[in-house]
C-alpha cells in the first residue's frame, strides 16, 4: 500500500488506468454478446417491434380521434399522423418512429400540434406549403 502522496498518487493513477482497461473489456464483451443475442433472436425482436409499433400506432390514432380532420375518412391504413406546424421529417430523423409514437403519446397539447390526415389530405396539404421536395413537377 502507497504511504506517501506521492506514492498514493502514482497508486491512484495506476488503478485508474487498470479500472478502464477493465471496464472497457468488459463493455466489448458485453457488446459482443448483445450482437450475438440479437442475431440469434432477429424473428423475435422483429415480431416485437412490430407490435410495439401498432399497438402505440393505434393508441396515437385513438387519441387523435380515428379520423381525417379534413375529410370523413376514417380508415386507419390511410391515416398519417401529421405535424400542424411542419417539421415532422427532422424528427422522424432524431427520434425514429416509435420515439414520435411516445412522445406524441405523452404530448400535453396533442391536439394543438398534432392531427390525423388521411393521404389524400396529407398530399394536398403538402401541395399548398409547397412541401413537394423531390416530387415536384414543374
Ligand atoms: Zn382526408
């Protein structure tokens, strides 16, 4: 054991350094059995995702009323839940589908920021902000 500063220093520094070699071989192999477990369990997780998927769709869907808020439609395969204020391609890049899932979910002001349009209204709605990007024709 170290007994003076010095020597306790030096200790200290040694530690350090072992501790993270150590921890950092851990975490590699913690890695490398995550990534086995993954591959060896793809049809589950994917099974999983999907229902992780619809059943917070679904919820989403109900909260925002089941139905266009242009139109009578009401069918759910048609429904795209729609930022008002735009900006929904950003965040879909940040926070992927089911992270947009939840956090509408958990939205205090839902209603003010989100609603439900089905594609027909979505397309128009894109037309009129001139939102088009890539598909625009003239
Ligand atoms: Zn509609």
């Amino acid at each position: 054991m170290p007994r003076t500063t010095e020597e306790y220093k030096k200790y200290q520094r040694e530690y350090r350094a072992k501790r993270r070699k150590i921890d950092f071989e851990f975490a590699e192999v913690e890695r490398q059995k995550s990534r086995e477990w993954k591959n060896d369990n793809r049809d589950q997780i994917r099974e999983y995702d999907r229902t992780t998927y619809w059943t917070l769709r679904f919820k989403v869907l109900e909260k925002l009323g089941n139905k266009c808020s242009k139109c009578p439609v009401d069918d759910f395969r048609v429904l795209q839940i729609d930022h008002i204020n735009g900006g929904g391609h950003k965040e879909l890049k940040k926070l992927q589908t089911t992270g947009i899932l939840r956090k509408i979910l958990n939205h205090p002001n839902l209603q003010l920021e989100y609603q439900l349009l089905c594609v027909n209204c979505n397309w128009i709605k894109r037309w009129e902000n001139k939102e088009y990007g890539s598909y625009r024709v003239h």
